[in-house]
C-alpha cells in the first residue's frame, strides 16, 4: 500500500497535522509512524502544560501569530471536547530596579502582539499572588493550564474516528526517496507515502538528514527539572507567576505553575542534556553527546553563555542554590517545602554560530515538510501549527 501521508512522530504537533489532514482530506490514506509504544511520551507529556498568551516573542514572527491564535483555538477546542482547563492568567514580575526597564518593554511587545496585557499595582497583585515578592508587575489574563496529553488523546480519537492509521513502535531508520513516492524503511519494514510530514520534535534534524536535507542547525536537548511545591504549602502559589527574562540568557528562568491537576511546579532550569531523550541528571549517550559538544554552534554558545550556564548547572545540583532563587519571588519557601518532580527535555534548534533560533523552523521539499524547530509554545499552537503545514501542502 502506497499511503497518501505518512507523519513521523506521534506528539501534539503530528497528532495535529494529522487530524487536520482528516478535516481537510477525509479521503486520503494516513499513518502515523510513532517509535514509543504510547504517544505524548516526551516534549507533550513532560511539560508545564501552560496555554501560554505569546508575550515573549518578536511581533510578526510565526511562533507570535500561531501563539496567539493557538492560544484561541486550543480553549475552545476543551470547551468543545470536554477537555478540562483553565484561563487564569498569569502574572509577570519583576523584584529589583534593573529589571523594570524589561518588565515596561515586555508590556509594549505584549501590545504589539495584540494582547490584553495590563500593568498591575502590587495592591492588585496582592489580591491574585498575596505571597509574592515584587516590586512592580504586568498581568496576561489569556494564559491558561491543561493537560496537553489529554488535548492529544482527543487529537488521535479523531485520526482513527477519521480512518487513519496509527503505527506505535515503529522507528524510521532510513528516508529513500523515489519518483513517485518516499520510501520509509523502519523497524518494522518498509512503509511507502506520496508525502512525507517530519514532527519528530528531538530527533527532527535527524529525520531531515535522512531525507537528504543538509541545513545549517542541529536539535540541541536542554533539559528542564521541575520541583514541586509540598500539598500544605500549595496556597503560598495561586496560579502562574512568571519571572522577567534575562535578556542575555535565552530561556524564562524558574517560575511557579498551578498545574491542571492542582500540583504546583516550581522551575525549569535550563541544563545541557547529554542524552537527546535525558530526563534524568545521570541519563548519557555517547553520541547524543560527542554530536552535541562538539558541534561549533554549541561551543560558541557554551562560550558566551559561561556564567549563567554554570549558574543552571549548579542549580540543578544543588537544592539550596535553587531555593535561594525560588526566595527571591516567594520567601516563605524554604528547602524542606518542595520535592523534586518531573523533568522536560527541550529540542531547540541551534546553528552553527551559536544562536538559538527563537521562530518555528518548517523547511518544504517536493514530496517533504520537516518540522525543524518547534519548541515552546509549540502545544499552545499545536492546531494552528497543523493549520499552518496542511493549508501550504
């Protein structure tokens, strides 16, 4: 059988191209090839689970207007399915004079993406974080919470409600492509499709190699370790409070989520991972590693990124040093408050001058698109990314 798309990768962001591919060719043949044996096993089901606005990034850029509008669709995508979440925003906030003039510039990108972003009084953001820290705060009433790997269940109930295939278990070892079709060799033998959709998330760079693509980027794995806030003490944290982000180092910083469940995480940090699938401090791969530490991108980030890289490293292995920075927004926090929770593992793109691409990257051959950059927010605008790749097809 020769399907008419095959889809590499059983995350959110397949599960989405898929279902929409159903939506807009209900008569097409469909597989989706997933190697895990359940889907959502790595970026959708070890998240923060936040539906987040789009604030932090640059106006015009495919990852402000997909962010936004995903935020939209994916609230009323639960509404209509039953999906439990939440809408109840988040604050921002700032805890010593240097950082306002960033706090005052990200309330002016919020306007320019278009969001109802609000500048708070502390007064105001005593009544929504009364034990919070902070000297001056911004409020994005559209962020939200929920379970993105229940949001995926519903996502592959359609694909098979629609006739679509999903293979578990199956890897894909190796991309041929022919005059009429892309030969799919995988563990399991060989699948044919008229076209290819790689949403392979940490091994994306992998997958494109295997078609042939040669691009100036490599999928560099930060993990992200969470710890979380002890049941007696989860009144101390109401919804999501959210750091200003050091404009020199390109990641959010510890910040403090009320989960779907009621769990309150508090994290990440950002660690080099050396293992593409890492979640744990001890998990190693040798050639995950030997790629990553000496791939030239890396090293010149490594370089200009020194201190706050030893910063997160410390961190991570050093609960005191990751309570003294949860103390500066809550400081009735102390040690024996949180236990160590669930980790992330981020595939960010990087190329080879070191600079990690903030944009989704999705790179169109004949027969081929290939997801090569979709961090977060890419569950946030998981249907708005389907949307995206299945309207250019």
């Amino acid at each position: 059988m020769v399907y008419d798309y095959a889809i590499i990768g059983g995350g959110i962001i397949g599960l989405s191209v898929g279902m929409e591919l159903c939506k807009k060719h209900p008569d097409a043949s469909i597989i989706i090839l997933e190697k895990e044996e359940a889907l959502s096993q790595h970026q959708t089901g070890n998240n923060s689970g936040v539906i987040h606005s789009g604030i932090y990034y640059p106006p015009g850029s495919l990852k402000s207007k997909l962010a936004r509008q995903g935020n939209r669709q994916m609230t009323a995508f639960c509404k209509k399915h039953g999906i439990t979440f939440e809408q109840c925003g988040k604050v921002i906030v700032a805890t010593k004079e240097s950082e306002l003039p960033l706090l005052e510039d990200l309330y002016h990108r919020g306007l320019q993406n278009q969001l109802k972003v609000e500048k708070i009084s502390l007064e105001e953001l005593y009544e929504v974080e009364p034990h919070v820290n902070a000297i001056a705060a911004i409020r994005v009433p559209s962020t939200g919470i929920v379970d993105f790997s229940e949001v995926s269940a519903v996502f592959a109930d359609y694909i098979v409600q629609g006739n679509g295939n999903i293979a578990l278990g199956t890897e894909v070892m190796d991309i041929d492509d022919q005059e009429d079709y892309v030969n799919l060799v995988t563990n399991k033998g060989k699948v044919r499709s008229r076209f290819l959709i790689n949403c392979s998330g940490l091994f994306s760079d992998k997958v494109t190699e295997l078609a042939g693509i040669k691009t100036d980027m490599k999928i560099i794995p930060f993990r992200g370790e969470y710890y979380e806030l002890n049941p007696d003490k989860r009144h101390l944290v109401h919804n999501l409070i959210y750091p200003v982000p050091n404009p020199d180092f390109p990641f959010l910083g510890v910040h403090f989520t009320r989960m779907a469940d009621g769990r309150v995480l508090i994290g990440p940090n950002a660690v080099y991972s050396f293992k593409r699938e890492g979640y744990r401090k001890w998990d190693f791969n040798w050639r995950d590693f030997i790629e990553g530490a000496t791939y030239p991108g890396f090293l010149k980030l490594a370089r200009s990124n020194m201190k706050e890289g030893l910063k997160e490293m410390y961190r991570s292995y050093s609960k005191r040093a990751f309570i003294k920075e949860v103390q500066r927004f809550i400081p009735e926090i102390n040690e024996d408050d949180i236990t160590s929770a669930t980790s992330g593992v981020r595939a960010q793109a990087l190329d080879s001058e070191g600079k990690l691409l903030d944009d989704f990257v999705i790179i169109r051959q004949e027969k081929a698109v290939h997801v090569c950059n979709a961090p977060s927010p890419a569950a946030t605008a998981s249907i708005e990314i389907g949307k995206e790749i299945v309207g250019a097809l």
